[in-house]
C-alpha cells in the first residue's frame, strides 16, 4: 500500500501528484494488464529483441 504523507501547509493537488508518481515507480499497473493473459517465453523475448533494437536505433539517432 502506497502512503503519502501530507506536509502541513502542503497544497492537496500537489501531494495527489506525489501519489501518482509513486505508483508509476512501482510499476503496478503494467504487471497487472501484463498478467490478464498469459505471452508465451518465445513471444516475450521476441518483444525484448525488437525494444533493445528500438532503443538502439534511437541512440544512435540521438548521437547524429
């Protein structure tokens, strides 16, 4: 259970913002829509390959 401790003086709007931040950190939401189905190993790693290959690919655009 996520907890955030409101400081005294502390606008609500900002400390809702904290709470959504944490929650993206722990990455809750992704595991959940990834365990709705199951994704055979072979699949799984397929999408690894094609993430690093983007992410490779987008490095090397950055350098130019």
């Amino acid at each position: 259970m996520l907890i955030v401790q409101v400081k005294e003086g502390e606008n609500i709007d900002r400390a809702i913002k904290r709470y959504r931040r944490k929650y993206r950190d722990t990455k809750l939401l992704k595991e959940i829509r990834n365990r709705k189905e199951y994704t055979k190993p072979s699949v799984a790693r397929r999408e690894q390959l094609k993430k690093a290959q983007y992410k490779e690919q987008y490095l090397l655009e950055q350098e130019k």
